[in-house]
C-alpha cells in the first residue's frame, strides 16, 4: 500500500514538473507600495510623488517643481527571487546622476528573514548601496559593490542588492532616467543626464593649509580627553568606564587629518613637486594614495606595524569594504609642504590596495580604533569615522560616449560603444546564479569531492565495515566535516522549507533560477535525489544532516562520559516514530494555504538555530534547541527518530529505492536480536527486517554481519572453520602426512627422517 501511495505522489509530482507553467507576470504594484512610504525616505527636501511614467512605470518626485529623481520597483525590471521563490519588492531611489538614494523593503516571503534573521539586519545590509553610482556600472567601468555578508541570510542579501544593482542599470541604459519617465535625455530640458565623474587631473595648482582645510579637501578629527571619556562612558562598557583616560579634559587626545594625495592639487599642495613626482612614480594607473596626519596623545599608527607589518589602528571604510594598510603601503613624512601647515607628530603617505576598487570620487571614511586598558591583558575598544568626500572643484564630469545611429524611419536612438557595451555587459547581464556559482567556486569543489567520497564509501561499504576499526573513525571524521564545513561555514544544512518551497514553485510559477542561487543547497538535493533510488533517506539523515551529526557526536561524547542511555520500548518507539510524518503532513497543508505561514511552524526543525545561526538567536529558540540536543545524549538522536518532519518527507520517495544494499542473515530475528537491539535509531523490527523508512544507514549492522566475534551466525561460521583447519592440521592425524625438513647449522636442509609408512 504505502509503494502504491509513493508511486502516485512520484507521478503526481512528474505531472506538475510538465504541465506547471509559469504564471503571467502580473502588473506593476508601484502605485500600492507608495501609498505606504514617503518621498522624503528617499530624497531629503521632497514633497510629492508625480504621476506614474511609462511601462513599468517610474514614479518622478518632486520639491516643489523640481525634478530631484525617480522611486520604481526593483521587480518591475529585474527579478528578486529567494529561498520562498517569491519575490522580494524593494522600492527604490534614484537621483538624476544615477545614485541610489534609498531603498525601503515593502514586501517578502522570505523565511530566514520571518523567523530567525531580524529583518532589520538584513536592512542595514542592503543599505550600503545607498550612494552608489549606477552610471560607471552600466558602462562597464565599474563593478557593482557587494553588501556585507549576514550568516544565514547570504542568499536573501545578495539577491536582493542584485536586484537594486541590475533594476538601476536597465533604467540608466534606457535612457528613462532622464525624462523620469520615458523620455529621452535630448528631449528632458533642464533636466541633467547621468555622467561619468572622475578626479580632474589636469586641475594642478597650490594651495596653502588654511584653504585646504577651508574647501574639505583636507578632513579634521579632533578630540580631546574629555571627549573620548565621554565616548566610552556611553558605549557603556563599565570596564572601560572604570579606567578613564587622565589629564586635563581639555586636552588634546587625538588630532586626526586625511586627504586624498593621489589628487593633483592636493598631493602638489601637501607633498610639494618633488614628492609628489616621487608619489606619482609609486602609484600605478588609476590607484589612489592616502595622506594621513596625526598629532596629541594617542597613535594613529599603533604598534602592530612594527611587529607584524600591519596598521592596526585605522582602517578605510567605503560602500561597505574595508581595507587595512600594511607597511608596504606606507611612506613616512617628515612634514608638510604646504604654507602654513602645523608641525605634526605622525604624516604618512599610505598607497590604497588596487584590490579594494576606492573610487576617490565617492564618499569614504577613515576609521581610527580607540584601545583603552581595562587589565592587565584585556582592552576595550572604540571606533570613530573621519569622514571625507572629495570637492566638486576636482571632480570632471562627462556624459558616458555614447554613438548615434538612424534607423530608416529617420528616427535617431544612442547606444554605448562596442568596447562599453562588451564591458558593461559582463557580470550585469549574466544570471545571478552564474554568479553566485562562480563565487564559490571553491566550496562547490570541496562540497563535490565530499560527495564522491561519501559515494565510494557506499559502493565499497564491505570493505569498509570488514574493518571495525576503520569504519568507525570513517564514520566520526565525515560527520565531523558534515557538522563543522557544511553546517556552521558553509550553512548548507537542507530542511523542510526547501521542499515546501519547490512543490509552492511547481504550482504558481516553477524556475530553477532560484534554486540554483544557493549552489551548495542545490548539489546536496542533487545528491539526496540520486541517493534516495540506491539506499534510501539514510544517505542524508546518516552522512549529510548537519544537525544530525550534530545528534551523534554529542551523544558518542555522551557514551564514552559513560551517560546512561535509555533504550525506548519498541512499542512506544512504533507509535512515536509516525508523529514526524505527521508534522510533515501538517506543514505541507499548512504550505498550500499560505506558504510564510508553513514556513514559520518549521520552526519544530532547529536547524537554523543550531546551524546556520549557530545558537546565535533569541533565547526560546536556543532553550529548544539545547533540549532537542540534551535529550538525545540519553535517546540517540531523539529528534531524528520522533520529530524530524525533513527526514519523513525523504522516508516517501525514499520507498522507491531500486537497490537493496543491507545484508541479512536468516537468523536475523529469529532468534538473534542482537542487530535490532544495537541499532541506534531502531529501525530493525524485532522480527529481523530493516525499516528503511527509519534507517539512516550508518552501517552499523552491517559491520556486525560480518564480524565474526559478535554476530552469532558468523560465530558459528568461524567455530566450523576453526574446527575443520583443527582436524586438517599434522598434529590432529597422528604424526601423519608430510614432515618439515630438518636443517642444518649451515642452513642447508637435512634429509628427511623416515616416517611409518615409508
């Protein structure tokens, strides 16, 4: 009955992969979304949304009658796909020189962002898109930024700043930016296109301090003793608290100055012709250089350059990347050339990695890490951002080239040049999950040749388990690497939401592109797939579950503490081991109601506590998690056997396993029990047959079969053996047959002496 169930729902499921067509792309909910922000959330001073323009539409907005940019949704022109497979609405701000102005989350399905991740952390992530310039991406010259990384929510993050980044740069290429609404730039007046804006290097003159402190063109942090006291009482650190810094208040802790001496002006201005020829020769084409100038109290430069070559204490911050300096990066200065410039107790010249793609046209700061002693070893410590953005007057603006062609109607249209196009296609136009793919290139490398490993290990499961010693350390350093490298780095623990979320995908819409986007999720079911025709589930829930190692590594630390293990009667275990089956139908019909709803109950699975957040999470959901785990050190792997609703949804397709692999012996059952007893999920039935519903394929009967010393059948089998060698042996048939030859002192042998019948 139960194959006839599984072969339907396979067929069902088959049925859907054929007939679910996508459904038709609906319309624009731009008009709804606004209702629900303002357009200050994306342009300080702006009093109105104008009319929506075009298709999708553009939403212009407005101080008073001027035109500051435009507000669209991001999947009106780009997709924004997930773990849920819906998408993720994201409004967004652009200026008219193409720079996001704000972004406001107005709608997702996403689960890591439901339940686990705030959804504020993942907010404030997106957000360091915020300033980026779209124009030198759309032609190429620029790579789009990353934002930072969150564990647990890579996927939900990057797709969602993919999204922005792709949304602005069709908008940019359109044209559409110009007119805020479908007009193109020539016929937009007063209305500024989108430009190129690079330093202007053929801008050369000096300048003396007090005007270049005047223009912004070299920054100022000061702070006195007083002030940082200030700082670090309110970081509320009591430690800190505790050791203020002492002296007179007024006093000068740190003076902090930065400017950008790659820019001709400045650089001439501060290191004067010479140095700054000498500076010139140092950089390569389009690398930039720092100036950074201290004075008062505390380094800037710290200690840890002299020791390790590193500049501990300062660190350069711009659209979300950090970059340190070494000192190889550093050039001391004796003074500045400039007139009037104070004598300064720290200069250096440090050159900016090419590998940090600054732009020195966009806003940056400078971060200086304040240490104070709290001990003997211990220090806290306070960061302070000197901000800085490069003067307009160095900055040349040019309209990207573009070239004009006419169509035979006569009418005109502008495109970028080959070479710009080429380039700016790139990345751009790839699908994100290509992306994504090429990211982790080397994790998809480990996470594939793991798997092959864990395949030999199946198709040569004999040879493994006829070496008991052998299987089990196998066995303990795989699910070590499970638990460690696939759960806690690579936070590639499977669960229940991944399937609710492909069959809600067969049914509304299916793509593979946001499978394919998690690259690692995507070669695990791969692989649990392939695996569920030859053994079954037990592949994944033995080998392959994070949280399931996890089970059975505290419980073998359990066992050698010498815990007691309560083994559960077999006909309460019968009647527990069907409520995760349960679970699972419960969530499956739970998902064809409302897929956010089933998503948030598969909170019964703590893998996203105890995995991908690694305990990292609000207090109720650790307590359940630590229960789940402190339980199985008494019931092995507790959680597997009664609750799992992941390890039930496999157990289905799991009956269609072409290949019997676990060996049994006709005793096995009857009367032996010695399998069923040891099982440690109790999956052999007392009467000798495997449960494959149950069995996670751990081997561990398996290395009984063929142990000769603990299963009673191969005990027997050794007993005869031993016996017939016995009765074969010289020494059982009475001196008889052949004789060993005798040999000599010399080493050669003797004649041998004559026996009875010869």
């Amino acid at each position: 009955m139960v194959s006839r169930v599984s072969g339907f729902l396979v067929v069902a499921i088959a049925w859907l992969l054929l007939v679910a067509a996508p459904v038709a792309a609906a319309d624009s909910r731009l008009s709804e979304f606004l209702a629900k922000v303002t357009p200050q959330q994306f342009f300080n001073g702006a009093d109105r949304f104008g009319p929506l323009q075009g298709e999708p539409p553009l939403a212009p907005v407005y101080a008073g009658d001027l035109l500051l940019g435009i507000v669209y949704l991001n999947a009106d022109f780009a997709t924004a796909t997930g773990y849920s497979g819906k998408p993720i609405e994201v409004l967004v701000g652009l200026d008219r020189d193409a720079a996001v102005t704000g972004l406001a989350l107005v709608e997702h399905k996403e689960p890591i962002v439901l339940v686990g991740v705030p959804e504020k952390k993942v907010v404030e992530a997106v957000n360091k898109l915020i300033g980026t310039r779209i124009a030198p991406i759309a032609s190429g010259q620029a790579k789009a930024p990353q934002p930072d990384i969150i564990s647990g929510a890579t996927v939900t993050v990057l797709v969602m700043a993919d999204s922005v980044v792709r949304s602005a740069v069709k908008i940019v290429r359109s044209g559409r930016l110009a007119g805020a609404g479908g007009a193109p730039a020539a016929a937009a007046p007063g209305v500024v296109a989108p430009v190129l804006r690079t330093v202007d290097l053929a801008r050369q003159e000096q300048r003396d301090w007090e005007s270049l402190l005047g223009d912004g063109s070299v920054r100022r942090l000061h702070l006195t003793i007083a002030d940082i006291n200030e700082a670090f009482a309110k970081s509320g650190n009591a430690a800190a608290i505790a050791n203020p810094e002492p002296g007179d208040p007024d006093e000068t802790f740190v003076e902090l100055y930065v400017a950008l001496a790659s820019v001709p002006t400045i650089g001439e201005s501060l290191l004067g012709e010479a140095g700054y020829a000498q500076l010139l020769r140092r950089l390569k084409p389009g690398q930039q250089a720092l100036l950074i100038a201290g004075d008062g109290l505390y380094s800037y430069k710290g200690s840890g350059y002299v020791r390790g070559g590193l500049f501990d204490r300062i660190q350069l911050l711009q659209d979300g990347n950090a970059a340190r300096f070494r000192d190889r990066d550093h050039e001391r200065i004796g003074s500045l050339a400039a007139a009037d410039a104070p004598d300064l107790r720290e200069i250096g010249v440090f050159v900016v990695p090419e590998e940090t793609g600054f732009d020195p046209v966009e806003p940056f700061q400078l971060q200086l890490m304040v240490q104070r002693a709290t001990g003997v070893r211990d220090k806290a410590f306070l960061s302070v951002d000197l901000g800085y953005t490069l003067p307009e007057a160095y900055v040349k603006r040019e309209p990207p080239a573009t070239t004009v062609t006419t169509s035979a109607s006569g009418s005109t249209s502008a495109s970028a040049p080959p070479a710009a196009a080429a380039a700016g296609a790139g990345s751009l136009e790839e699908p994100f999950w290509k992306q994504m793919w090429r990211r982790d290139t080397v994790s998809i490398a480990v996470t594939i040749v793991a798997l092959v490993v864990l395949t030999g290990i199946f198709f040569f499961q004999n040879a493994l388990v006829g070496r008991p010693v052998v299987y089990v350390w196998v066995r303990r350093a795989y699910l070590l690497f499970t638990l460690v490298w696939i759960g806690w780095h690579a936070n590639a623990q499977l669960s229940v939401v991944n399937i609710l979320t492909f069959a809600n995908a067969l049914m509304t819409g299916f793509s593979w592109d946001h499978f394919l986007t998690a690259p690692l999720i995507f070669l695990l079911w791969t692989a649990v797939a392939a695996a569920l025709l030859f053994w079954g589930r037990g592949p994944f829930c033995g080998w392959l579950c994070p949280f399931g190692a996890l089970q059975e590594l505290t419980n073998t630390i359990a066992k050698a503490l010498r815990i007691p293990q309560f083994p559960v009667p077999w006909g309460l275990h019968e009647r527990l081991w069907p409520v995760k089956y349960i679970v699972f139908l419960g969530l499956f019909g739970l998902s064809l109601y409302s897929v956010g709803y089933a998503e948030q109950m598969s909170e019964i699975e703590p893998f996203k506590t105890a995995i991908v957040l690694k305990f990292v999470r609000d207090w109720p959901f650790v307590v359940y998690a630590v229960v789940l785990l402190v339980a199985g050190l008494f019931v092995e792997r507790f959680f597997c056997r009664y609750l799992c609703p992941l390890g039930a949804a496999l157990a289905i397709p799991g009956r269609l396993r072409t290949f019997e692999w676990l060996r049994r012996w006709s005793e096995c059952g009857s009367p032996c029990q010695r399998c069923a007893v040891e099982c440690p999920v109790q999956a052999i039935h007392p009467e000798g047959h495997i449960n494959v519903n149950e069995c996670i394929y751990c081997m561990h009967c398996q290395e009984l079969y063929f142990d000769d010393h603990r299963c009673p059948h191969m005990i027997q089998v050794r007993l005869k053996r031993e016996r017939r060698e016995a009765l074969t042996s010289p020494s059982m048939r009475g001196g008889k047959g052949p004789t060993r030859p005798v040999v000599t002192a010399g080493g050669r042998p003797a004649a041998a002496p004559a026996t009875a019948d010869t």
